[in-house]
C-alpha cells in the first residue's frame, strides 16, 4: 500500500468535505470489494509457504520430531503441530 496526496487525486470540495470529519489525520480507504486481493496473491509467498508446509508434513511422516522440526524449519513446536494438523485435515478432504 502506498500513500497519495488528497491534493493530487482529489478535487478541493471532497478535500473540505472531508476535513470536516478528519483534520490532518491519516485515513485508509478500502478497495472495492470487486478490487480486493488475496493474502499472498501478487507474490510467491504463499506457494512457498505451502510447499514447505508440505515438506514438513513428510519430514513428519519420515519420522521425525516435532521438536526436530521446529529446529530445522526455525519454527515453534505450536507452529509445526498446527501444519501437521492442518496438513492431515487436508488430506483427509
């Protein structure tokens, strides 16, 4: 998200409209619901996420702790066991 200048996008009635409401003060306008964007949608994070999310559900099954786990993968014990958890409900689906 970045910032514009109300100045530059819009006209001075809206500006003073506004002002009557806010004075000076940051406000965030939503995108329309037809606009809106996933997590993750414009960068590969969440692909990347998942596919290690799936490696650590077969190192799992491989046998390996979850205190391993959250050693070799720089996560809490919670975290992994929720992927795991996550991870079976999935392929129980």
């Amino acid at each position: 998200m970045s910032y514009k200048r109300a100045e530059d996008i819009l006209p001075a009635e809206i500006i003073e409209l506004i002002h009557n409401y806010v004075d000076g003060e940051y406000i965030y306008i939503p995108r329309k619901d037809n606009n809106r964007r996933e997590w993750g949608e414009r960068t590969n994070i969440r692909r990347e996420l998942d596919a290690r999310n799936q490696q650590i559900y077969a190192d799992y099954q491989q046998g390996h702790k979850i205190m391993e786990l959250a050693k070799k993968y720089f996560l809490s014990e919670k975290s992994i066991q929720r992927i795991i958890l996550k991870m079976k409900k999935t392929i129980r689906e």
